[in-house]
C-alpha cells in the first residue's frame, strides 16, 4: 500500500532507501515529477487487503478503473495453464490469481498507464519489452525453481527495470540520449554503460526511488535492487526468503533474484540485441544455474519460440 504523503508524522518515503536512492530523491528537483498511484487504485488496493470483502466486492471496486480490470483478464489469461478455460468473467479471475498477486499484478497495470515524456525512448516498445522479461522469468522459474512462485517471477521480471520509466518521466532527453546509445551502430551499449557513459541516473537506484514511492511489494525492490549485480555479492535476500529457507537452503536454490537477473539478460538473447547483453553477468548466471553455453543457447531457443507463440 501506498501512504499518502503528511498522513502519518513517523512516514518518510526515503525510510527503505538506499543512501544513493536517499539522496537523489532529497536533492534532485526532477524527481519530484514522478506520478502517484491513482486515488480510485489505492481505494482498489484497500478493498482487496480487507478480508473481509468478497471477489465480488473487489469486482465492484475493479469497475472504477476499467483499462486495469482488462489488464487483469488478460494477464490472469496469460497465466493460465491449456487446462483452464479463457476467463471472461472478472470475479473468475481473481479468484484464480488470488489476493496478494492480485495487488502486484494491479500495481503493474497502473504504471502503465504513465505517460513518457521523451521522444525517442519509446513506451510501448519498453512496456512490451518488459512483459517479455515477466514471461521468460516465469518460464525459468517454471524449468529451474519450482519452489518459486511463477507469478512472483513474472511481475518481478516485468517490473525490474522500473527505473528507466521513472527516468523517462524525470529525466526524459538524458533517457532518450542512453537509449540512443543503446542502438548506436559504430559503438552500441548496454543501458547501463550508456548511463555511465554520459553520467545519468541508474536506472535500479531510480527503481529503487520508485518502489518506495509507490509501494511496490520486497520481493519485486530486491529483484530491482540486484538484476545487474553478479550472484556472489547478493547477500541480503528479503525476509519471505529467509523465513522460508534457513541459510544452507538458501544457499543451493535458485533465488527469484537470479531468476530475475537471469531472465532480463535472455530477453536481450530472445529479441536479437547482442549489444545489449552483459555478457559477464549473463555468463557468471550460467554458471549459478549450472549450466553450459549449449544449454543456454538452447534455452534461448526455447525461449524465442515461446515469444513466437505468444505473439501468435
């Protein structure tokens, strides 16, 4: 949930920040752009925390926003196996996703209604881009991680790189100027080194900002913090982790983290961006999963039919 902002003395966005996410919202005036979550979703986000409401009544607060209530047939048809029947009927569907991925897959929807500010750094492009991560993040955890959560892995991966929306609202000609770089035919760049590059804003510490902004659930900020971190220097796993593995578990299986970091790389494999690729991270994830360059170059391959049957 999100706490409207002078409603409680003791709340401070910057209070789950890191002192790099701290500082830029505290002192960059651009931040200060960002949208809020909608009155009519956090009534929404209320109605589904209350156990008190039925499907029914969640329903009825869904109609408020109707662009979200169609998001969640098609994204509760997306996550649905052959077996089940297409839902055309909405307390159906939130039924079959439940509350708490409900929420997230809410949260998701509002976002995509924000409008960017650039001219070149597309937001359907980026929106697109960033469902496809959410599937193939899912597929992993379906192949590597059953102990995860699938739809967990989807909204994680489709919300992992968060920042660069918060970028292309704040900071739109700095995002245009990175995603140019990206597409550069003499010298092409990740997003990351294009940042560096030109000195702007991370996009995992404007993610970051963003989590804490609109109260994106610790699973999804871990995910944003580490999917460009190499797997040995994520030590901090959030506490749904830790509660349910004790530390030599945690150590042997996969993490929705890797999962994440992993599934981000495979996108740039799944849609032809060599460039894009971060070939030591993707290689250093190879490995955690225990596997060669043969099974990665067949799991994209896996991977890029899926998106073609998808897109089908």
């Amino acid at each position: 949930m999100v706490l409207k902002k002078g409603e409680y003395e003791w709340y401070s966005p910057t209070l789950h920040m890191s002192e790099a996410a701290a500082t830029i919202f505290k002192n960059v005036q651009e931040i200060r752009n960002i949208p809020l979550v909608p009155t009519a979703v956090m009534a929404l986000q209320t109605a589904i925390s209350d156990e008190k409401s039925s499907s029914a009544d969640i329903k009825k607060a869904l109609k408020q926003t109707p662009n979200i209530a169609m998001g969640v047939l098609r994204i509760a048809n997306n996550l649905r196996t052959s077996s089940v029947a297409e839902f055309t009927n909405l307390e159906h569907a939130i039924s079959f996703v439940g509350r708490k991925t409900l929420n997230d897959l809410i949260l998701t929807e509002t976002l995509q209604e924000f409008d960017f500010k650039t001219n070149f750094f597309g937001k359907d492009a980026y929106w697109q881009e960033s469902i496809l991560t959410g599937k193939i993040c899912e597929h992993i955890a379906e192949r590597f991680a059953k102990h995860l959560s699938k739809d967990e892995a989807y909204i994680a991966g489709c919300l992992c790189n968060i920042g660069k929306v918060v970028s292309a609202i704040c900071f739109p000609n700095v995002t245009d100027d990175v995603a140019r770089q990206t597409v550069n035919p003499r010298r092409p760049r990740t997003w990351s080194q294009g940042e560096d590059n030109i000195r702007a804003y991370s996009h995992v510490t404007l993610g970051e900002i963003a989590a804490s902004l609109w109260g994106f659930p610790e699973y999804v900020v871990h995910a944003i913090s580490y999917h460009h971190v190499m797997p040995e220097k994520v030590t901090d796993l959030p506490t749904d982790v830790l509660d349910f593995m004790d530390d030599e578990a945690a150590q042997k299986q996969l993490t929705l983290q890797q999962v994440v970091a992993m599934g981000n790389q495979l996108t740039h494999w799944v849609l032809l961006q060599p460039t894009r690729m971060d070939e030591p991270l993707l290689q250093a994830y190879t490995k955690r999963f225990g596997l060669n360059d043969e099974h990665v170059s067949l799991l994209a391959d896996e991977l890029i039919k899926l998106k073609d049957l998808k897109a089908s």
